[in-house]
C-alpha cells in the first residue's frame, strides 16, 4: 500500500475562539466543500465535534458519480487540533489532522492528510493524474472560502465573529 500525504496551510485573520467554533461545527463543512461535490450530510450531527462522532456523507468526489463517505472523528483537543478518519468510502485510508495555532495576526490552520487509493497497482498514475488534482482543487476553494468568510491575513480589521452558516 503506497501512502500518499498532502499538506496546506493557511493563516486567518481571526480569533481563536471564533475559527474553533466555524471549523469545529459539522455542519459547515458544507460551506468550505466546492458545491459541484454534492456534499450533503447523512446523519444527525451535533453543534460540535466530539471523539467517536460518526458522520455519514454523500459526495460526488469524480465524474459526478454519488457515494456514501463515512468518517469518525478519532480525536479532539478543543482550540488546538481535530482528526477525522474515514470508516467507509472511496480511500482505502484516510487521516485528516486539522490543527489552529494562535499567532499574531490571527490563526494558523495547517491541514495534513494521509491517503491510500484502492487500487495498489496503479495507484500512482491514478492519483497523479486523478486524485490528487482534485484535492489540491478541493482544498483551494477552500482557501478562498475562508478568505471570502474571515478576509485574508494581513487585513487591518478581521470580522469579530464567525459567519453563521448553518441552515435550518
């Protein structure tokens, strides 16, 4: 099994506090997901992440063919990391360490993945020219959500609460 990993980083112009509460509330992952993903949220969540939450999505990863993802979140250190792993889905692994760190201007988020294709004999090719593309797109329009939501790092006044993009 060739593991392959995957890192990006990103500061927001925002407490603590207030990037905690956006990125440790399920149900804003949808915000933060490109919308031609499809991501819809299966089974009833909580406000906040907690070890041992089981999260059962639907996603269109590739060619907008629908399935079912289903990740725990294994751990969870308030104001300072989660994981996610998933338990079921297109990855024969996946490992997800979402971390915040206070610095001066704001929060320094770091996201690092692990992940493994199910497809061990091509699974190089397959994920130069498939899968990893698509995350980096993934993670990208991630990157201008948050600036689009908290501004962009360097900005004299960054917003003194986190949006509010739950629905319901």
């Amino acid at each position: 099994m060739k593991l392959f990993r995957f890192e990006t980083e990103q500061v927001i112009p925002a407490p603590l506090e207030v990037v905690w509460d956006f990125f440790s509330s399920p149900v804003n992952l949808k915000t933060i997901t490109p919308p031609y993903m499809g991501f819809d949220i299966l089974t009833p969540v909580p406000e906040k992440m907690e070890p041992g939450l089981i999260i059962a999505y639907t996603v269109r990863p590739l060619f907008n063919l629908p399935m079912t993802w289903v990740t725990e979140i294994t751990h969870v250190e308030p104001m300072r990391f989660f994981v996610d792993e998933q338990r079921f889905g297109p990855y024969r692994f996946w490992h997800h360490r979402h971390s915040f760190t206070p610095v001066k201007d704001g929060v320094h988020m770091r996201d690092l993945v692990y992940y493994a294709l199910k497809q061990p004999v091509v699974d190089g090719l397959i994920n130069r020219l498939l899968v990893r593309p698509r995350i980096e797109e993934i993670f990208e329009f991630r990157r201008r959500k948050i600036i689009e939501l908290f501004g962009a790092a360097g900005e004299t006044s960054p917003p003194p609460t986190a949006p509010d993009t739950r629905t319901g």
